[in-house]
C-alpha cells in the first residue's frame, strides 16, 4: 500500500511542498512563518469537517464546538494544572471525539438538517457554558499565556511542530479515506438508503466518521494552543463553524485537498484584504455568492475535461436548432 | 423459505398494505402481480425492513424478522432490487459493487488498509457473472437505463443473498433488454441456487419465469398458486388480466 | 410581609420573561414561517432584526423622537427589512431554488455576512437606544409589582402576531398554498402556480417579522452590531425546540426559553442565561425533532 502512494504523482507534489513549507522559515519573515502556521491549523479543521460534509454528506453544522473543545482542554490543563504538557496534547483531542461521540450519538438519530440543527443546538449549550462560565474559563476573555514546552515555543519551532502534526494527521485521513471504511462513507454519502438495503448501519458508520473527525478537530484545537497560547470562547461560536464549512466549499469538498485549499485562501484573504479594510465580511459574503452561482464544487473541484465536453454539447445543441 | 402472514401497514387512513400472505420455498421463482397501487412496493419494503407492520408476521428460514431494521434483514440473507434505479451515482461501477461486499464481509469498519486491495476477486466475479465487467471504471451515474438495473442486481449479489428481492426489474427496458435481464435472473437463480421474489408489470416475463404467482389488489392477497392456476383464476381475470 | 415580596418579585421576573418572550416570538415565527415554506433556515434572519432596530432608531430620531416618529418608526422600519429581503430575493436567491438546501443555506449565510457589514458602514459601532412614546412609558401595578408598560404592550402584539399568521397559513388561499409548496413543489407548480413568487412572498413575509421585531425591541435595549450573532442562535434554538416550521412551536419554544430565563435570574441570576440552553437539551434529549409536529 505504501508502495503504491509512494508512485502517485499526488504524493511527489505533496513531498515537494513539505520540502519547499520546511525551508521557508530559511528566507521568510517571522510573520509570513506565522501566517502559514495559522494555515495549517485552519487546514486542518477544515480537511476534518470535510471527512464528514464532502465524504460524508452529513451536515455537521457546528463542528467549531470540537475544535474548541480540544483547545480548551489543552490550554485548561497546561494554563492550570501542573501536568506534564504531552497529557495536554493527548488530552485536547480526546476530549473532542468524545464530545464527538455524545452530541454525534444525538445528532445520527436523525438526518439531514434536523441532523444540523440538533448539533448546532448542542454545540451552543458548550459555547455558552465556556462563556459563562467565568472562574473556570475566564469567560469572554479567554485564557491566554498559556506555557509552552520549550522545544516548541517561538514561532519557528511552533511552526515546525504544527507542520509534522499536519502532515501527519493529513496521511492518516488520506489513508482513512482511501480505506474500505472510506468507501463506505462516502457511500452512505450518496444513497444512504441503499445502504441500508446492504446491510450498512448508516447510523454506526456516521457516528464513527463523526469520531474521526472530532479527534482531528480536536488536534486542530490543540495546535491552535501552541501556536497562540490563548484560547477563545469565539471558537466555539456557531458562525465561526459556518465559516469552516465555506472552506471546504471554497476549496472544493469532493477533493482530498480542497479544504486545505479553501482555509489557505481563506487565511490570505482575511489577513490581506482585512489589512486594507475593516469590511472584510463584506467581501468574504460576496465571494461565497460567487461561488454558490459559478463554482458549487470549489476551485479543485473544477474539472476542465467536464467543462469542455459540456461546452461541446452546447454548442452541438446549438447547431441542431 | 419465506412466509408473509396477514401483514398490515397504514400511512396515516390509507391502508397501503391490507392482509397480505405470501408463501417462497426454496428456489421458486416467484412472481407478485396486481395492478398499480396495489401494494407491491409496500410489501416488499416490509419484508426488507425499510418500513415496519403495523400487524402480522413475516418469517424467514423460520425466524421472526417482521421488526427488524433493513440492515439486519439484509444480514439474514435477503438482499434486494429496487424499483428505482438506486445506485450510487458519483462512485464507480466496481466500487458501487464492492461496498455491497465490503458490507457483507464485515469490513466496512476497516481504516487502515487500502479499499482497493480488498475484496477485488469476489467484486470482479459478480461484475463478470451480470456482464459489466467492461464498465467497471465507469462512474455509475452515466450508465445506460438498463446497466443501471443491472448494477442494481450486481449490488445485491454482493450480499451472498439467499432470498434475492426484485421490485420491478424490467421497468422501462426495451424487449430485448427485457429478455436479457430475465435469462440473466434465470441464470443466476440456477447458477447459485437464489430464490427469486419479483414483481413484475409485463405479463409475458411473469407467466415465462415465474415458478408460482402470487396476485395482489388493494393490499390484498388475492391468490397465491402455479401460473397456469392463476391464468385461469376467474376472480385474477376480471381483476387484473382483463378477462382473457 | 416577605412571601408578598417574593410573590411580587417571581410575578415582576415572569411577565419581563413574558414580554421578552414575544420579541423572541415574532422573530422565530418568521424563521419557522421561511423554515416552513422553504424548508431552508434563513441564517440572515439576525441581520434583519438587526437592520429592523437601527432603521427604527433612524426614523424616531428623524422625527425627533416625537409619538409619530415612533408609531411609524414601527410601520416603517419592517417594511424597509421586507424591501431589502424582496431585493436579495428577487436578484439571487429565487435562482437557487432548483438547487439543494446546502446551497440556499450558504446563500442566506453569505447574506448574513453582508449585511452585518453594510449595516457598519451605514451605521457604524456605536450603541443607539430609541425612547417609547410617553404612554407607553412609566410602569402598572400588576399583583402587587410595578409592570412596565411597553412590556405590557409587548405582551399584548406577541399573540396578535400569531393569530395574524395563523390566519394567514390556514385561512387564506396563499397560506394553503404554501403549505403545499413545501411539501410538493412540483405538484404545485403543475397546476399553475408561479410557486418562485409563493416564495418570494413567504420568504419577504418571514423577513419582515424579524424585521418587526427588531423595531419593537429598540425601545427596551441598546441597539449595537452584535444583536444579529446573538438573536439568531436563539430563534434556531426556539424553531429546533418547536417543530421546525410550526408556528405555535414557535410559540411555544419562546415562552420556554423566556421564562427559564427569567427562572434563572431568580435562581443563579450569573449563570441565568445558561438555563434556557438546558432546557433546550432536555428538550431534545426527549424529543429530538421538536415538541410540536414539524410542517413537513
């Protein structure tokens, strides 16, 4: 198996580009090494929520609620506990699968937007405790100086740790996905209800999709911690997990990399437009119509073989009138 | 093998099924007939597990799945065609069948090995017994009408079925695809001793194939017997067949 | 002496509860109403609520916060929600109808986005509050606590609100209309009916109440930008709790989430606003699609 990843041309230009992402720190200022570290960790959550949305035709309307689990765990330990970080960082992603796995047990009971409702109802009750509870979480404020270990504190050392973490977590989805499990999913994706007739239990099969890809979000949580050392209530906030699910859409959420795509893009756009005006929402709300009219499968997702055939069916179309 | 007794579904005041029995022995091919609403497609998603009896029992190889989900039944032994061609268009042909035997190999929950070094000889085997062997990187959402239904058969084998379930195979096919499909259906009864249950609105592939009729109206069984009995069934002829 | 004082205080928390309990009402009414001909939640609804409080700041003031600059404050400023939704509507949205519901709930998200800026840039950050006209100022005694009298007010358009589109849904032609549009569009369409403009109304209508609300709650809060984010969360909550597009569930899960509001400033006034979140996971705990039957 690893024989044959190891011929794709997929897996040369990724290589390439972990090469080339391990020698910007070499030529690149301090603030366009940070920049990519926030990509990468917006990547992240974002290739999670798409093992659910693009592969899995589920509508995981809140799935913020995990990414900010995960990093409350791991800043709640490391900022106010004397464990050992590492416990931390394992801590952060369980924590999210199992939250994962209660609001997800809830949700698969139902389907499609009562699937998205209950979970955005769920993941709201989360978020309002964070915010609420002041003593614990410091509310609004967020917690922030949480401490580092010092092999990866600063923002070199941060940014390589963040990129291993990622590389690795995006092999096993690749993996995941190339799986029989994978096949499956995105076969529950596309017709639940035969599904069901070949004796696939879409519950079983959604519920361990949802756990997948908490325990990502939640190491996407507990990157974020190492990368900013603070945590927010707004991560749990229900429109900042609508803007994830623009991601995927952005990038395209029928392709592996899209997401990935479409948080980078994403994180360009913010940091760049946003630097010129305070109206960036504006201009983020306008390129999502212009994706829902002109590109509903994302920019990967753009296939130039479909689109040229179709434009000669037009075209013939044309003729016989 | 199967036995249907007195099963009752209502949605809401419209009772869809109404006293339905059905009695399939070992290798019969047999056929259900009645005109449009009359219950066939109800029926046959009870006995799947698609929709619960509100009364009655089903029965199969003796054991009592009146109740259970359709992916239970589907682990008994029962697979089935739907009328509709109800394929998973974005995936390929090969993939469409492979899940089916991912599925009934227990290893739809596997991570961390490749999907396309599993099950690839048992997949290609039923591609080659229906005849799709030619199509199979083909994406499914792009096949012909009839390779559609065919790939529908071609899921369902993948479930090593015991009892396979045919809600209307020759829908919307031409008479040569017709004849094609049922020899095909034949074929396979015989090859690997399946139990056939379909039903059917052509009149002619219903009386050529079917081992034992079974005719339905309203809900209602009327009469369950061999083909020749029912042709001459007075109450079958001026319900349905139209007096011939 | 002291059980009157807690009776007064528990009836004084309640009708607040009450009151507050209509604004969330006619604001998840018309998200439950789009809910329920369009089967798409409408995430620009805060937004509309939003726009709905600042255009009636705007026209009170205008009119130099006099009685007429407030009563067509009232009138007016849902009519200018019901204008902008008509645009969005009639330009974008009706061309994704054919499409799936992801896509028209991205459209109102992207909604959402713009008009939280355009609201910025056409009003800025800075908090407004508008003044009720004077008889609707000042407070009644009510069981012994001094009720205030706009929430009085309140208490008495929240019900005629669901009356009006009660009788709108059931009695009139459109209402029958949209019901079936929601349930078989094609079959609709069939039969004549330009259901993009059954629609279109019912979307406008929708809109226009969260609009409704927006100016109604002026008086009674500081209008700022972030009422959109806030608002909305709880109208899904309510419309979740109630039966996705059923206006009495609306009803319903409104009066919950304000008394267990006001139950929770009496009990742990810090963490008062936790309790209707509780309630609403019990709610669904038990009954995950809703207390009340959904539309479809």
């Amino acid at each position: 198996m690893i024989k044959d990843i190891l011929r794709t041309p997929a897996f040369l230009w990724a290589a390439a580009v972990f090469l080339a992402l391990l020698l910007v720190p070499l030529f690149a200022g301090r603030f366009y090494v940070y920049i990519l570290a926030v990509v990468f960790v917006t990547g992240l959550l974002a290739m999670s929520l798409n093992l659910l949305v693009g592969h899995g035709g589920a509508y995981q309307f809140h799935h913020g609620v995990f990414y900010g689990v995960g990093a409350y765990t791991a800043g709640l330990i490391l900022a106010k506990t004397s464990l050992p970080a590492w416990v931390g960082f394992c801590a952060g992603p369980l924590a999210a699968a199992l939250t994962g796995l209660v609001i997800g047990a809830f949700c698969v009971r139902l389907n499609k937007l009562y699937f998205g409702m209950l979970q955005i109802s769920l993941g709201s009750l989360i978020w309002i405790v964070a915010l609420r509870w002041y003593s614990l979480t410091n509310g609004d404020d967020g917690i922030h100086g949480i401490p580092m270990p010092e092999p990866i504190s600063g923002s070199v050392h941060a940014y390589y740790f963040l990129l291993v973490v990622v590389s690795a977590c995006l092999a096993l989805m690749y993996l995941i996905l190339k799986s029989p499990f994978g096949a499956t999913l995105r076969a529950v994706r596309d017709n639940p209800q035969r599904c069901e007739a070949v004796g696939i239990s879409v519950r079983c099969h959604q519920l361990l999709g949802i756990v997948i890809a908490t325990f990502f979000a939640g190491v996407a949580g507990v990157l974020f911690v190492v990368l900013e050392g603070s945590v927010f209530p707004d991560m749990l906030f229900w429109v900042f997990s609508l803007e994830i699910f623009i991601m995927c859409l952005l990038g395209g959420w029928f392709t592996f990399f899209g997401p990935m795509l479409g948080a980078a893009i994403m994180v360009a756009l913010r940091t760049f437009v946003g630097s010129y005006t305070e109206y960036w929402t504006l201009i983020l709300g306008v390129v999502l119509i212009l994706l829902i009219f002109f590109l509903p499968e994302g920019i990967m997702g753009v296939n130039v073989r479909t689109w040229l055939r179709s434009r000669e069916r037009r075209r013939s179309a044309g003729a016989v009138r | 093998m199967l036995q249907v007794e007195n099963l009752r579904k209502s949605f809401a005041d419209f009772k869809a099924v109404d006293g339905a029995d059905l009695r399939v022995s070992q290798g019969d091919l047999v056929a259900v007939i009645g005109p449009n609403g009359a219950g066939k497609t109800t029926l046959f998603n009870l006995i799947t597990g698609h929709l619960q009896p509100d009364k009655g029992r089903i029965l199969f190889k003796g054991e009592d799945i009146s109740h259970l989900p359709a992916h239970q039944v589907c682990r008994k032994g029962i697979a089935r065609s739907f009328q509709i061609a109800n394929i998973f268009p974005r995936l390929t042909v090969f993939r469409n069948v492979q899940v089916s035997v991912l599925s009934q190999k227990n290893l739809s929950r596997t991570l961390f090995r490749p999907a396309h070094r599993i099950m690839l000889e048992e997949t290609r085997q039923i591609l080659e017994r229906v005849g799709l062997s030619d199509q199979q990187f083909a994406i499914a959402g792009s096949l012909s009408h009839g390779d559609k239904r065919i790939l529908e058969i071609a899921i369902a084998l993948g479930n090593e079925p015991e009892l396979l379930i045919l809600d209307e195979p020759t829908a919307g096919m031409s008479p040569d695809e017709t004849a094609a499909t049922m020899a095909l259906v034949q074929r396979l009864a015989r090859e690997q001793g399946l139990t056939i249950l379909f039903c059917e609105h052509d009149m002619d592939v219903v009386f050529n194939v079917a081992t034992s009729i079974m005719v339905m109206q309203q809900g209602k069984t009327i009469l369950q017997a061999a083909p020749e009995e029912v042709r001459q069934n007075i109450t079958v002829q001026e319900a349905y067949l139209g007096g011939a | 002496m002291e059980s009157n004082l807690s009776l007064a205080a528990l009836t004084s928390q309640l009708l607040v509860g009450l009151s507050r309990a209509m604004i969330l009402f006619i604001v998840s009414s018309g998200l439950s109403f789009i809910l329920g001909v369009l089967r798409v939640p409408n995430v620009a609804h805060g937004s509309l609520y939003m726009i709905g409080a600042f255009a009636a700041h705007t026209i009170a003031t205008a009119f130099g916060e006099s009685v007429a600059g407030f009563w067509l404050a009232m009138f007016c400023a849902p009519l200018i929600v019901a204008v902008i939704s008509l645009v969005a509507e009639r330009l974008l949205f009706c061309h994704l109808y054919e499409r799936e519901h992801l896509m028209l709930l991205l459209f109102t998200f992207a909604l959402m986005l713009i008009l939280g800026d355009l609201t910025k840039m056409t009003w800025g950050a800075d908090y407004r509050s508008i003044v009720a006209p004077p008889f609707l100022q000042g407070s009644v005694p009510v069981l012994g606590t001094a009720f205030p009298r706009y929430n009085l007010f309140l208490l008495l358009v929240g019900p005629l609100v669901a009356v009006g589109l009660w009788l709108l849904s059931t009695r009139t032609m459109f209402g029958k209309i949209a019901r079936a549009a929601a349930v078989d569009r094609e079959m609709v369409g069939a039969i004549g009916i330009n259901v993009s403009w059954v629609f279109a109304f019912a979307f406008v209508l929708g809109c226009l109440l969260a609009g409704l609300g927006g100016a109604l709650v002026s008086p009674t809060i500081s209008i700022t930008l972030g009422m959109d984010h806030s608002i909305i969360i709880e109208a899904f909550l309510i419309v979740t709790i109630g039966g996705l597009g059923n206006i009495w569930g609306a009803m319903v899960g409104s009066l919950i989430f304000g008394i267990t509001q006001s139950v929770g400033v009496m009990v742990l006034p810090q963490f008062a606003i936790v309790f209707p979140y509780l309630a609403v996971v019990v709610i669904l705990t038990l009954k995950p699609t809703g207390l009340l039957k959904s539309v479809w």
